[in-house]
C-alpha cells in the first residue's frame, strides 16, 4: 500500500531531525571549566567500573566569587555497607575532573555570574543535609545521581543531567514531580517512567534507562555512552 502524504511528512522530518542531532554531535563541544575567581559551577559526570557503558556517575563542582579553587560534591556507596556518604572537598581543575577509574570525566554543562553564585552557596549548605543517604542503592536509586537532582531541584537551578545518570529520575516506588528542568511534569515507578516538558522533551525511562528527544538544544537521549547524540546542554 503506498504511503499517504502525511507519512512522508512524518517520515522527511523524523530524518531531518535525525540530521541534525548527527550536526549537533560533530560540531559541538565540551564546555571548559572556567579560570580565575569569579562564581561559577559545573555538572560533570563519568562512567562508572563495569557498567561505564551504560551509567554514569554524576557530580557537582562550585565556586564562589572570589575563591580560586572548587568545592566538589559526590555522594558515594559506603564500602562498609549499603550507606551513603556525601563528600564536599576543596579541589583544583585536576581535582574537579577526576574520574572514576573508568574513563575521563566529562562537563556536561557550566553556569557563571551571579546565578551561579547563588547556586554555590545553596548546594554548599544544602548538600550536607541530603537525607536520603542512609538510603542508598545502586539501582534504582536513590544514588549518586539521585543525590545531584536534589540538588539541582533544591537550589532551583533548570539544567539537565546526562540521559545514563542512572537514579536521577528516582522518585520513590510512586512519584510526580514537575520535571528537572521546571518546564514540564513527570511521573516514575522504578520500572517505567516519562518525563514531558518544553526544555526537557520527551523521555521514556524503563528500568532506569532513558530514551528521548531533547527539543532544545536539538538531541537524541539514547542509554549508552554519555547518553546523548545532538548538540551540547
């Protein structure tokens, strides 16, 4: 049966967007972390032993005005038992960007100015008080990941994380939130989840892992690699 026109439109603009995710992918670039002292922050993620392909561990970096290094916020499993610590240390760039002995680290994206020296000062207070520590769990959460939406969501900064940062859509055996980038709504179980907003797009998540379309800037979310292929957040 020959296709009806709608097809074909659905069909060119479903290749056209496919283009150019894969425009976005050759030509954008990771975001540097910025010198000097100004107030700056920055998400930064890398994959994790074993599984690196398919997650991520995440982290933040902060600086206020007029400080020269960084402090770096992780949370970890505890080696001693399944209790998470939240680790806040004072770090240089090297420090900012080490790794997790699985491949180097990435920026994913930086915020500077003023609104990242109110971001810096509210991660810096509130990171310490993360409650959900005690309840730690490599899948489906809360985790590592989990542990940086707060924080994203408490400190009211709209910015994405990466689509492999496994447990950063961890809400609980039921949740509804509005979605991480205060744009749209979202609602998750540990086995299937979506998120559906104007800055974040579409996103389905099964099992943790996230597939999608990023309206803007344009971007596949795909569940392997960094998981995105488009253009940079």
């Amino acid at each position: 049966m020959a296709w009806s026109r709608r097809r074909w439109i659905a069909a060119g603009a479903s290749a056209g967007w496919i283009a150019l995710c894969v425009v976005g992918e050759i030509v954008s670039r990771e975001p540097a972390l910025p010198r000097g002292d100004h107030a700056a922050a920055a998400l930064l993620s890398a994959p994790i032993p074993a599984l690196g392909a398919i997650a991520r561990h995440s982290w933040l970096v902060v600086r206020a005005d007029g400080e020269a290094g960084w402090r770096r916020w992780d949370l970890f499993d505890n080696v001693n038992g399944p209790v998470g610590h939240v680790v806040g240390r004072a770090v240089d760039d090297e420090g900012a960007q080490g790794d997790m002995g699985n491949g180097a680290a990435a920026v994913e994206w930086v915020v500077e100015g003023d609104e990242a020296g109110r971001f810096a000062a509210c991660v810096n207070r509130e990171a310490p008080r993360y409650a959900a520590r005690g309840d730690y769990q490599a899948w489906p959460g809360p985790n590592s990941n989990s542990f940086i939406d707060h924080l994203l969501r408490t400190c009211e900064l709209s910015r994405p994380m990466s689509a492999t940062a496994i447990g950063k859509d961890w809400r609980g055996i039921v949740g509804v939130s509005i979605a991480r980038e205060r744009t749209g709504a979202q609602l998750e179980t540990p086995v299937v989840g979506a998120s559906l907003g104007l800055r974040e797009g579409i996103e389905v998540h099964l099992l943790a892992l996230t597939v999608g379309v990023d309206l803007w800037p344009p971007a596949l979310l795909v569940p392997f690699g960094d998981g995105r292929i488009g253009f940079s957040p």
